[in-house]
C-alpha cells in the first residue's frame, strides 16, 4: 500500500480518521497500553513537542506537569473533537487546524505508539495498517452523526454493555458528559445541544442502531 495520501486534508474542516491493527491483531491489549496511547493522543497534537514521549516519561513529575503546560500555550496541529480506542483500531473526529496537520499527528500518534508496544511486546515492524483511513465531514448532520457514531462504538462492537458506555475510559463520551476534558474540543458537537443530558439521549436513542449504525458505517466507513 502506498504511504502517500492522494486527497490532501483541508485546514479548518473536519475529518473522520479511522485505522486498525495489521490482520486486525489487537493494538490495545492492556490498560497501560490504553494510557500509552492515551499520552500520545495528548502529547502528539501539539506542534514540535520538545522531546520524544519516551524521554518525557522519564521526567520527574514537576517538569512533565510544567512541559504540559507550557505546550498548552503553543499551537497545535489538530483539535480533538471525539475519539474511542478499541482493542484492535481507533476512531477520531479531527479539525485539521495547520498544512498536512491529521497526517502529522497521526504518524507521530502511530509511530510512538508502534516504538513503545514493540518493546513491551518484543516484536518488530508496523503495528496498524498502512496509510490511515480518512473521510471528510461535509454536512453538520454528517458532524453529529459521526460524533455519536465514534461513541457507540465499544457498545456496537460488543466490547462493553451499554451501561458500562458512561465510564468507557479510552473514549470522549465520558468527557462530553462532565465538560472536563483538556484533550477534547466538544464545542462544535456539544454546543449544538442545550445540555449534557439531551446530547448523551441524542446517544443512547441509536442503541438500537441495526439500521441507522448499518447507514451510518456504509456512509462513513466504507465511503
């Protein structure tokens, strides 16, 4: 597969970015290599972090809280609208915000993520699958429907109950319920509805989402 993306991305406009792991093999096997990639997601939106993620976490923790901060002053490549981490692949609504900005995160996301669960797991070469897989938001329908799209998706694929969605911690749906997020921008999704209750309904009334998830995946994923 080709490792240059033919549609160059547009800045300012949204993105669904989805990868998965080589023969569908699990990317995410653990809990801490959930909040690897997690730290990642955080670290690697920001333009020119200093150091590389390995070195960071070897900081004390009075300088990483210091470099954190100090990068929450400086420009990023994307903004973060919802995510989900799955055992075996990702989901993120991204806004492009500088040139080949999602292309930039996602290989620093992917690549450090690759270096760190190599070495756990002692093997060796790529660890998701080609060049990411993106597709352009062109309607705020297509925005909203992505959003909850991204959030049902641990229930969709069977990896919790629907009880369980509220407290999924490698997704944003928790965040969109509390606004307590530094990592997500919720404003564009959130922002369209009066309150937090009335988005996590907007949710919860395609739980039973046979047809609508089924229109939604044609659309979206296999566009």
């Amino acid at each position: 597969m080709s490792s240059v993306r033919r549609t160059p991305l547009v800045n300012e406009d949204f993105y669904h970015v989805f990868n998965r792991g080589i023969a569908r093999a699990p990317t995410f096997m653990s809990i801490a290599n959930y909040k690897q990639a997690m730290l990642a997601l955080s670290y690697y939106r920001f333009l020119n972090p200093p150091m590389s993620l390995s070195r960071f976490k070897k900081l004390a923790v009075e300088e990483r809280r210091k470099l954190l901060d100090d990068l929450q002053e400086t420009k990023k490549f994307i903004e973060i609208v919802s995510f989900v981490l799955m055992p075996n692949h990702f989901h993120f609504l991204i806004k492009q915000i500088r040139d080949n900005g999602i292309s930039k995160f996602i290989s620093q996301f992917t690549n450090s993520y690759t270096r760190y669960f190599n070495t756990v797991f002692d093997r060796v070469g790529p660890l998701f699958q080609g060049v990411f897989k993106s597709v352009h938001i062109e309607t705020n329908e297509q925005l909203l429907h992505v959003s909850r799209y991204i959030h049902l998706n641990p229930v969709a694929s069977n990896v919790i109950r629907v009880k369980d969605l509220f407290f999924y911690p490698w997704s944003s749906f928790p965040d969109y319920l509390d606004s307590k997020s530094s990592l997500v921008w919720m404003e564009p999704v959130l922002g369209q509805f009066k309150t937090h209750q009335a988005y996590k309904k907007f949710v919860l009334d395609q739980v039973d989402y046979a047809k609508e998830l089924e229109k939604i995946k044609h659309l979206i994923i296999e566009g």
